[in-house]
C-alpha cells in the first residue's frame, strides 16, 4: 500500500512539473468609442467607433521548455471589428499572425508562418502609431510605411535575435509560394534597434515584389478589396530610422521614413477605394516628432506632429501631394488593464496627386475629405486582457 502511494505521488508530482514546463496564454485588446469627423466622403459623422485608437483583436500564444534555453512557441492572432463582429480582413480568421517556432535563450528567435515585418518589429515602436499607445489615427498617409501595421507579410520565415547588451537584429522572408515564379508576390526585410539607458535607436528595410491587387493571391501579401492593404504597387521598398529619448515622466521621439512605390495599381482609405493607371510612381517622405508626458501614474498626455513630403511621377503626369498631420490625446488609466481616452486630429493637405486631381485630406482608418482639410476627435474605453 505505501509502495502504491509513493509511485502515485511521484508521478503526481511528475504531471504538475510538465504542465509546469507549458503555458498557453489568451490575450487581447478591447477598444470602443464614439468617433467625430467634419468631412467624411463630403459628411460630417457620428460614429460608434472600433479600434480608433488600438486595434480590437484577440490572441493566443503558447510556450513549451524542450530544456537547455530551447523553447517551443506559437501565436495565433485574430483582429475583428467590435461593433458587429466581423474579422477585418474578409475569409481569413488569423489576420493578424500565425506561427510556430523555436526560442533559444542565447540564440534568439526562428519562427514560420504569417507575421509582421521589420518596419513594424524595430520602427513602429519609436513612432505614435506604433507607441504603447497604438494611436492609429496619428498613422502616416496611406500607412505607407506600415509603421500602423496595416498588414502582415504570410509563407514567412522569421529571425530576431536574442538581446546582446541592448543590441538586437532581426529579418524576414516571404515566399511567392507560386512555382515557377520565385519572386511574384514575394517580401523581405531587416531590421535593428539598440537602447542604452534613456536613448533608444532603431531601423529597418522592406521591400515588397509585385503586390498588386492581381497577382498571385498565394503569395507573401494580399492587396485589393477586402484586405488592410491601403497601396499596392509592382515593387515597393521602404526604409527608415528613429530615435527616442526618455527623462522621468517624458519621452520625445523622431522618425523618418521614406517610401518608394513603382507603377501602382490600386489604393483605398478608410474604405474607400480607388484604380490607380498603370504608370504611376509615387515617393514618400514621413517626417514626425512625438512627446509623451505622464502626469500622474494614471494621466498621461501624447502629442505628434508629422509632415509628409509626396512626389508623383510616370507616364500619366507628375504632382507633388503633401500632408500636415497634429495628434493630441490623453489617456487615463482606471486599472491595469483599462483606460479611457479622448483625442483630436487635424490634417490639413496640399499640392495634386497627378492625374487623380487634387490632393484632399485622408485621417487613416477615416475616408477622405472631400476638401484639404479634415478633423476628427474621439473618446473611447480600451480594455485589455
């Protein structure tokens, strides 16, 4: 009898050691609000609002000890419109990530699947739209830069090392996944960042094969109708660095980043979207200076600025559209894990975008004004979990 009792314990004590050594972890954000506009599509609106401020999705991720500072580990990761339910890109559950991998404690991270590239891994961080505070109506024109992480980059194989005194890199590659055709819809970046004490740097590239709204629809990035994809071109590339720099309760920071799209072919805003002829090549420049202040543990206050710089040109004429973007919000923690928030934007346009006409104000996730000009203002409650 106590032979029986000692062998049930030890392996009672075995299974809680295994289940121990796993964790599988749900997760997510919650972000709901009412949302004002003065020129949306030539109205001004009232709308209940999702994701005005941070993406609304949920997640699971899981992590298994294999020993020796190896790690399994996945991610699945859903986003979805909070006010009627439906995922936001059309047919696809995991639209935001999925992948398996391996973690190595010195080694760093390999990971496969659909998951966002270096622009949005060492980049975003530093910018408002990418901050702690997910701010995606502070979001460069378009999101020409991802740095909002409008979409992810599928058949990807990932790397991103392991922290080496503050210094740590990382890359990507996505697959055509289309035979005979290595680099129809193909993508790949790389990316860096190093921080010591207060100051923070980072940069990173991404280039991106043919895109376009009617390529291989297998391939590593899904443009047109239905999808995140605000620009789809033959070839971008985008590149960019920042800076941030943080003492007590501020941090200021600066970002730039420069986008090259080639013979473009389809774009949208805000649900709106639009054909683009074949020929056009449009450059960006995104200049932005973003503060944070925490008044009290609880209060917080964050304010950017961003100049956007356009140059269109190609067979169907030339412009040079141009965008002034203000953010002001403040934030204030009830609990860890909720917050409520009120913000203002204002973007003020100028200049033409080629044989499109006139270049017209466009708050990302809002559809365009009809004039140069366009506000919106927000209040909203955000829970994570």
């Amino acid at each position: 009898m106590k032979k029986t009792l000692i062998i049930a314990g030890v392996l009672s004590a075995f299974a809680i050691s295994a289940h121990a050594q796993s964790s599988v972890t749900l997760y997510g954000s919650l972000d709901a609000g009412i949302l004002y506009a003065n020129n949306a599509g030539g109205h001004s609106t009232w709308n209940q609002g999702s994701g005005a401020l941070s993406d609304t999705y949920f997640g699971l991720k899981g992590s298994e000890d294999l020993g020796g500072g190896l790690h399994a580990i996945f991610k699945l990761e859903n986003e979805f419109n909070l006010n009627n339910g439906r995922d936001t890109e059309a047919g696809t559950m995991f639209n935001r990530q999925a992948y398996v991998g391996l973690q190595s404690n010195y080694y760093g991270t390999l990971t496969l699947g659909r998951q966002y590239d270096s622009m949005v891994d060492y980049v975003a961080p530093l910018s408002d739209t990418g901050s702690g505070f997910d701010n995606n109506l502070a979001a460069h024109p378009f999101d020409n830069d991802n740095l909002d992480h409008s979409f992810s980059i599928k058949n990807s194989v990932k790397y991103q090392s392991a922290n080496y005194a503050g210094f740590k890199f990382g890359g990507l590659y996505g697959f055509s996944n289309d035979a005979g055709q290595f680099a129809n819809n193909r993508a790949w970046s790389v990316g860096a960042a190093y921080g010591v004490g207060p100051l923070n740097f980072a940069a990173a590239y991404l280039q991106m094969n043919n895109s376009r709204s009617n390529s291989n629809a297998s391939g590593a990035n899904s443009a047109g109708a239905g999808n995140n994809f605000n620009l789809s071109a033959e070839t971008q590339r985008t590149f960019g660095a920042g800076v941030n720099y943080t003492y007590g309760p501020a941090t200021v920071g600066f970002v730039w980043t420069h986008t090259q799209y080639e013979n473009l072919i389809a774009g949208g805003q805000g649900g709106s979207v639009f054909t683009i002829p074949d020929g056009t090549n449009l450059h960006m420049d995104n200049f932005e200076l973003n503060g944070r202040y925490a008044l009290t543990p609880a209060l917080s206050l964050d304010a950017s600025y961003t100049y956007t710089d356009g140059k269109i040109k190609g067979s169907n004429g030339s412009g040079d559209p141009k965008w002034h973007t203000v953010s002001l919000q403040a934030d204030y923690s009830l609990s860890k894990r909720t917050d409520v928030y009120v913000e203002g934007v204002y973007q003020h346009a100028s200049g033409e975008m080629g044989n499109l006409g006139r270049n017209v104000a466009m708050i990302n996730t809002l559809s365009p004004s009809t004039t140069q000009n366009q506000i919106a203002a927000t209040v909203g409650l955000r829970h994570r979990f």
